[in-house]
C-alpha cells in the first residue's frame, strides 16, 4: 500500500477575524461530480477554533470557493467548546446529518481538555449545534479528556464509534497517553462505550489522535495520527481488524510520511479517508497542526 501525494490543496489565509489561520481537521461532503465541501477548522488571534469551509474539485485538485465567514463557531467562555471546535466526520441517524466534535476547554490554572458535542449537517448544509451540552463527557470509561469521533453505520444497522480519550497527560517519556476507544450504538444517539480499541506501545505510537476508518471484505481499515513520545512531530499511522478480531497496529505499512521539504515536511497529521468514483483518497494536514493548510493524497498499487 502507498499513498500518492497530490500536493497541498488549500492554504489558508485570513478571511474572517475567526478564520485568520490554520486549516485543521479537513471533512469532505459530497456536492456533484468531482466537486466537495471541505470542512475545517481555522483559529482567530486566541487560537480558539471555528468550522469554515472551501469547496473543491478532487479531479482537478484545485479550490473552486472560499467560503469568507465562519458556518460555526466556538461557544461562549461557560460552554464545553469555550477554545475550539474539532470535527471529526459526518454520518446519518434517524434521518438527520450529524457531525460529532472534540469541543476544546482551556480552563484558568489547568490541563486543556475536551468532551463531544454533536452538529445538525442541514439540507442546504449548515451547521447547528444538537445541544449545548455535551454529546460525550467524562465517565468511568473516558476519565480524563474526549477528541475527534469517528462514526460508521453497519450494514445490519447499528453503529460504531471510534474516538480519543486521554490516560494521563504526562507518561514516564514526558508524552501523554491518548488512546483510541471505541463505543456502540443501535440508533445513533445512545452509546455504550467499550474502552480501548487500537494497542498503543509507549516510546512507539502513544498519543493517537482523529481515527478515519474504512471497512471492506477484510475487515476494518484505520488511519490515524500520532507521537511516539520520542520527540517526534505527528505522522499518520495505519492498523487493521478482522471482522470479529482484534486491531492490529501496522505502522510500518501507512504508505505515506512527511516530505523532504514543503508544507508536510515536519508533520503529517488528521488524516481524512474517503471514496470517490473507485479510488481512495485522503485529506491530511501538514506543519503546525494545520498553520499550512490541508493536501491530498490517492492510494495507489505502486
């Protein structure tokens, strides 16, 4: 497996006093023919993040609109998303759109930590938030910090979740120990959680973040971003389930890494996986956690 890098595809600029930088956390949703809506999330002058949007053309690689105001903003200084919004991908439940999101807090003295909130995705594809409360918090599971869902429907109908949760901010190398975990759902909207899905190893792959997951006749497929604890910026990682089996991390086998030089030459993070006409694509951030924009890359057989 390799991934075919096609070149940095937005680089932001400042379009809107809640949009001045960054590009993180790319989401595309299909609009007709080659052309889709890139989701993100950009930061003002207090690195607090909003959803803005570009809309793109995969076939020619190229931004055909910049959308100049923010389609969602964080909340207020009380609300659980008071520093950011972080979306993780879209998905269907009781015929509504929904996008979950790692709402950032920064509280005064303390850790920066997250909980999950949900999105409305409306028909002409606006965004409002569920509630004002959070989707996921903190429990006996999850005890410390949430970030960046992923959702998958199955075919009998129910639902899985992938998303991170923090151990411990701080490991005996200094990194924290954020995991991938893992819930269920028969509807959507409840959840029973199931704790950790993908192995983390320390001084190896230990703090994960945004899980994309795909699933074919083999089993599941998982792109990810993560730090060894080593010193090492973010690079995105790959691991595999069987149907019925447990994950497997398969970093060695991710097919793509930073560039000699550029805009992903210090990190690749926030990988974004989808399908378009029979080809398999991602959307990924590069230096600063998304400062440089987001590219795209193809799967190819090479």
């Amino acid at each position: 497996m390799r991934w075919k890098k096609l070149g940095l595809l937005y680089s932001p600029e400042p379009v809107h006093p809640k949009l001045l930088s960054h590009a993180a956390n790319p989401l595309a949703v299909f609009l007709e023919g080659d052309v889709y809506r890139v989701f993100f999330s950009g930061r003002d002058a207090q690195n607090r993040s909003s959803v803005g949007y570009v809309d793109v053309d995969i076939a020619k690689r190229e931004v055909i609109y910049v959308h100049d105001k923010p389609v969602f903003e964080h909340g207020s200084e009380s609300s659980f998303y008071s520093h950011g919004v972080s979306i993780g991908n879209c998905y269907m439940a009781n015929g509504l759109r929904y996008i979950l999101f790692m709402g950032w807090q920064c509280p005064p003295g303390g850790h920066w930590r997250g909980d999950v909130g949900r999105l409305v995705l409306a028909d002409d594809l606006s965004l409002c938030i569920d509630s004002e409360e959070p989707f996921m918090a903190v429990d006996a599971i999850d005890k410390v910090s949430l970030s960046y869902p992923w959702v998958m429907q199955d075919a009998d109908g129910g639902y899985q979740m992938w998303y991170g949760s923090t151990v411990t901010w701080s490991a005996d190398n200094g990194e924290m120990i954020h995991v991938i975990n893992h819930a269920t759902s028969s509807d959507g909207d409840s959840w029973v959680r199931n704790g950790l899905s993908v192995p983390y190893q320390l001084g190896v792959a230990q703090a994960f973040s945004r899980p994309s997951v795909m699933q074919d006749s083999n089993g599941y497929h998982m792109w990810f971003s993560y730090r060894s604890g080593a010193g090492q910026k973010y690079r995105i990682g790959y691991a595999t389930c069987p149907l019925g089996g447990k994950w497997e991390l398969k970093l060695n086998e991710v097919g793509i890494d930073v560039s000699a030089e550029g805009w992903d030459s210090e990190m690749i993070e926030y990988p974004f996986v989808f399908d378009h006409h029979s080809r398999r694509y991602m959307l990924y951030n590069g230096n600063g956690n998304g400062k440089t924009g987001f590219g795209l890359a193809v799967l190819t057989d090479e």
